[in-house]
C-alpha cells in the first residue's frame, strides 16, 4: 500500500483527486493540505511513501515547499501536479528535489503509473513535456553547471508570489527567515527586472504569469 499525500490549493480538484486515489486498491490517503506552510507541517509529521504537490500556493509556493521537505524528509518522493508547462516550473521543481512532474491535464491512469514509478524511485515527467530541450539538455546530460536563464530567480519568484498575496515586507521576512533588509533588496531586484516599480503592477504580473491563483 502507497501512503500518498494532497496538497493543492483548489478543494474542489484536491477533493476529486483524492475521490479517484482512493477507489485504488494500491494507495492510501494519509492527509492533504490546501497552503504552502500547512503542506510542510502535515507531511513532516505525516511521512508519506509519495507527496503530490501542487506549484501555486498560498504562503510558499510548491518549489519552496519541496525545498523545505527535502532538507528534513529526504526520503519522501514528491510528484508535482500542475497546470504549468513552462519550463521554468519543470526545471526548478526538479532542482528543488521532486521526482515526478506532470500536467494537470493528464488522464487518472497516469498518474496511478506516475506515482508507483517515483515510489519505486524512478523519475517520471509528462510526455508533453518530454520534448522541452533544455530539460532534455539538463537532467538527460548529467551537466550540473548548465543554467536556465530565466528573468527571475526562485527565490525572487517566490518573493514576488508573497508580494502579490498581501504579504508586508515584514511578513514575508518572518515566513522566510530573512531580514527585512534583504526581502527590500530582493523587492527592488524584481522591480528592475520586470521594469515594474508599484505593487499593483507586481500584483497583475503574477496573475498574468499564473505566480498566483485567482
């Protein structure tokens, strides 16, 4: 029996999807979570054979939440589910340690076979996405000193996603363990990049760009 935890911020998927999981005879569902912060606390307390993460979340988004299980449950498979195709999403959830990514609209049985291959400790990765040449240039060369250029970093991500959900710069501080000096550097870092320098305009870059859910 597979021990499998939910976590996405949609009830009204992570209720269907965990409806179908467990109508299998091979999965167990041991908890499910909705934010980033309550996915880390439930499957470190919970430890599952597989966690499916969603990426946009309230609080952490499901890159940092990867990174914060990893760094204490190393060995807990982590299959990301998303609706993201970019490959941005792919390639740092991988980098953040997730075995397995695939799309949202893939079919139920893929993901039965998703899941009992990230179990085994065998990669998996939609067919769709398969094709995406950096990623094929990345985690088929075994070349860690390949880069992906991408106009933010994960963690400026990750700042802007908190920005755009209302969070102080105090706040977010608090939920990352950083200063409040380095959350301004990073604020006024993703400004200049993205040629934006008020919040509003913050915020409708990461609806646009799907940072955020609405």
């Amino acid at each position: 029996m597979i021990k499998v935890f939910v976590a996405d911020d949609h009830k009204l998927f992570r209720d269907g999807l965990i409806s179908l999981l467990k109508k299998s005879n091979d999965i167990e569902i041991i908890g499910e979570a909705s934010s980033g912060q309550e996915t880390i606390d439930k499957i470190l307390k919970l430890n599952p054979d597989v966690a499916l993460i969603d990426i946009t979340m309230p609080e952490l988004n499901g890159i940092e939440v990867i990174k914060r299980i990893k760094k204490y449950k190393p060995k807990i498979n982590i299959l990301v589910i998303s609706m993201h195709a970019d490959p941005f999403f792919v390639i740092n959830s991988f980098k953040a340690g997730a075995c397995g990514y695939m799309l949202k609209e893939d079919s139920f049985e893929l993901l039965i076979d998703a899941i009992k291959m990230v179990k085994s400790g065998k990669k998996f990765v939609s067919s769709s996405l398969e094709s995406i040449p950096i990623f094929q240039k990345i985690y088929f060369s075994n070349n860690e000193n390949e880069k992906v250029d991408n106009i933010l970093s994960p963690r400026e991500i990750e700042i802007l996603q908190l920005i755009a959900e209302g969070y102080t710069n105090q706040k977010i501080a608090d939920t990352l363990c950083i200063s409040v000096r380095t959350v301004d550097t990073h604020r006024k870092k993703i400004m200049n990049k993205l040629g934006i320098h008020n919040t509003a305009g913050l915020v409708k870059y990461a609806i646009k760009h799907k940072i955020i859910s609405i």
